[in-house]
C-alpha cells in the first residue's frame, strides 16, 4: 500500500547520525505570570506573529463567533479587532501571515457543516477589509487539516486536509498561487491521518504525517519545487516500531543552503498501546535525505503529548503537554528549544503554565510562537480561554556600568594601564587601541587611545 503524494517507500537503512542520549533534566520554572488574552470557553484557537512582529490571535467560540486579537508589545496588553458570525462553531483553527506587501493575513476554519466544510478569511493587516474563501467544502469528509506559507514577497498559500474516516486516497494537498482567491486542483495523498506541513529553508515544503493503515508509523516527504506537482520526493519512514503514533511536526531551520539547514521532527508515542505518552524526536542534518532513530525527549513515566514546533534561523523552539488527562491529574506546558549546531541536543524544559492546562481538546492545544506561546486553561466541557506566556523576561536596554567610562590617555597612568590581554604596559606612549585603566580607586575603566 501506497503513502503520502503516490510514491512507494523504499528500502530502510541504516542510519549512521545517532542522536545523544541526555539524561531525565528536571524542570526549571519559568518566568512571568499568564497573561489572559480572552478568558471565556472556545472551542479552538491559533496564533502567529505578523511581519510588524503583531501577535495575532485567532479564537473561535461556542456561540459561533470567530474573534482576533493582537499584542503589539509582545504579548503583554491585547486588543480585539474584528468579530466574525458563522453558521456554526468552528472545530479547529489555523493561521499563517504574509512575508511582503500584500497586507493580509490568513484564518483558515474548519466548521461540522457536510462533515467537515474548510474555509480560509483573508483579513487586512488593518482590520478593515475581508473575504471568505471556500477551500474544501460539499459531502466529502474533511477531519484535519495543516496549513503554511513559504517566505517569499509574492508567497504562496499550502493546505493539506484529510479525511479520517477512511484509508487510501483520503488526502488532499492544494496551493493557492494569488494569496488566496484561487486553490489549485487538489493532489492525492494516501493513507495519510494528523497531517503536518511546513515551510523550510528555500523552497523546500516539508510534509509529516500518521501512516492511515495501522496508525504505528511516522512518514516524511518534502518537496523542493513550492509544492508543485509530481515534484514530491521519496517517502521516508521516520518510525515503524509497532507503537501507536499520533500528531507529528517537523521544523527546518530558516538558514540556507536548505541541504545543510538542519531539521527536526517531534511526535508523539504510546508505548506498548497503553496511556504511557511520551514525547520523541529525529533530526536530519543532509536536508532529509536521512533522519537519526527517534529518541524520547521526555520523562519515561509522565506522559506527554501535543508537541508544536516553531523555527528560526539558528533555533527550533518547542513546547508541549506534560502530566495525565484525568480530571483530578496535573496537566503543565514545558518549553525547549535546540540550536542548529546541536541539533541532537535539548534545552531543559522550562515550566510555563500558572493554572492547569487544557488536557482534553486537540483543538486547543498550546502553540509556540516567538517571542512566546499560547495556551488554554483545563475544563471538562470546553478549552478555558487564551493565554500568553513569555519563557524569558524581555531584555531591558543595556545600562553602562559606573565604572566603564571612556577616558584620555595621562602618562602619568602609564603603570596602571593593561592591553585586552591583561598584560601590563610599560614603554613609550602606547599604540592607538582600546586598554584598561585601573585608577586609584581601582575601578576599572575603558581607555581608548587615537
């Protein structure tokens, strides 16, 4: 049986690029309390930051009310800017914004209509103008879907949505090359389920999903070309151990040339079939021609599920759910990251979340974004609001030390004066450079000489 754009699976190797081992880390506390962007029910939410570097929040509620918000001051006040009616509440939420001059910003809904109806709103960066998109509607079944955006002035819109109720040709892979009016004639995907696409280093789309059939494998393909068709690359198996798979992403960094960018795919495991969840990762590090085995990147006995993956140009930033579902169980978000030199390499995780965090609704699950991430609060009936956390502080501007000053150079100091490398200067007046200078008071100064 066929995977993925059509194409056959080849034969497993060998991997030679092993992941290191780290030992369990505990968590670290994270800064800052939760910051409330909306604090009534939803039922799903998504977020992204805008070429102004706006943080703009999508969040759709039970009464069938799709509202955005945005933070222009990295996420510490919010702002509501534009409400929208529907038919009916949407079931999840997806959100990506323009890289050039096209002054739009893209909401893509899925509502319970003909089981499954998927729409995109293309909103002005300003509010004030908007249209409604058919993206996937009628009787077929549209269960999931995964949206991107490449990072080009005149970019391109990507859209893969499945239907879950069935295998074999149960996916479908779109483009829109006119910011969103028109969507190309859909390309088959196979056996496809918890789709996952996203934009890497120069025109590679990268594409991760659950193989349909059994459910217990991880697969990858790419394709160089934006997308285009019959240009989709070989299928890699990322996972084939016989455990239950669910809900993978895969990040490459913004670094070019895309063959030595590094990328890193995250999913989630059950270990022997049981609630046992654990977090695992692979990276590649030749542009995906291979990937290293996968390797937990959590506590054996706690679970962890939702991973999201953002990146940078040197960094993958990652969060996700850790604790139990239950209803009397802790559920906390952890934040870590990964640079692009190490890529085999985690940060420890850091704690996020003040109250406990949505346990039960995939629809909301935590986001990353830079320079933080959103999440909803645990309720049994529907995900409780939207909040920002911040894993740092924001840097405040650098203020001079009392005892750095610039200076003018006095013979009479020559005794007292130091090179970069600590050694005393003795001799003649010294060379034009920078020096340290240590007066009487022995606080040490900078002293630049002409």
């Amino acid at each position: 049986m066929l995977s993925g754009p059509g194409f056959a699976a080849p034969p497993i190797s060998k991997n030679e690029h092993l992941a290191l081992a780290t030992d369990p880390i505990v968590p670290v506390l994270g800064t800052g309390a939760d910051i409330a962007v909306f604090n009534n029910r939803i039922t799903a939410f998504a977020a992204v930051t805008d070429p102004e570097n706006r943080i703009l929040v999508a969040l759709a509620t039970p009464e069938s009310l799709l509202h955005i918000y945005s933070s222009g001051d990295g996420g510490s006040t919010w702002h509501q800017h534009f409400t929208l009616v529907l038919n009916s509440a949407p079931s999840r939420l997806e959100m990506v914004a323009g890289n050039g001059d096209s002054c739009y910003f893209f909401v893509f809904y899925l509502t319970p209509e003909n089981s499954g109806d998927l729409y995109l709103l293309r909103i002005s960066t300003d509010f004030t103008n908007w249209i409604q998109v058919p993206i996937a509607t009628g009787p077929d079944t549209v269960d999931d879907f995964s949206v991107t955006i490449d990072r080009e002035p005149r970019y391109y819109l990507y859209c893969l949505y499945t239907n879950e109720h069935r295998t074999g040709r149960n996916g479908r892979f779109t483009r829109s090359l006119d910011l969103g009016v028109t969507w190309e004639m859909p390309q088959d995907f196979f056996n496809c389920y918890d789709p996952y696409i996203s934009f890497g280093a120069g025109s590679v789309l990268h594409c991760i999903w659950r193989f349909a059939l059994n459910g217990r494998e991880i697969h990858y393909t790419q394709n160089r070309h934006y997308g285009a068709p019959a240009r989709w690359d070989w299928l890699r198996v990322l996972s084939a151990t016989g455990e239950k798979c669910f809900h993978p992403v895969v990040a490459q960094a913004e670094t070019a040339p895309p063959y030595r960018a590094p990328i890193w795919a995250v999913w989630t495991i059950a270990r022997r079939d049981t609630e046992m969840l654990d977090i695992v990762f692979s990276y590649s590090t030749d542009g995906g021609e291979s990937f290293s085995p996968a390797e937990n990147l959590g506590e054996m006995f706690i679970d962890e599920w939702w991973p999201a993956t953002i990146s940078s140009p040197i960094s993958c930033f990652l969060v996700y759910n850790s604790g139990a579902r239950q209803s009397n169980s802790p559920t906390v978000i952890y934040f870590r990251y990964s640079r692009a030199w190490a890529p085999q390499i985690w940060s420890s995780p850091l704690l996020l979340n003040d109250a406990r965090a949505n346990a039960l609704f995939e629809s909301a699950r935590p986001r990353v974004i830079l320079p933080g991430l959103l999440f909803s609060y645990y309720n049994s009936d529907f995900p409780s609001g939207v909040y920002f956390d911040r894993p740092f502080f924001l840097p405040e501007p650098l203020k001079p030390l009392p005892s750095l000053v610039l200076t003018q150079f006095k013979p009479e100091n020559q005794k007292l004066l130091f090179d970069v490398s600590g050694r005393r200067l003795t001799g003649s007046k010294p060379r034009s450079g920078v020096y340290f200078l240590y007066e009487k008071d022995r606080l040490k100064k900078l002293l630049i000489i002409n």
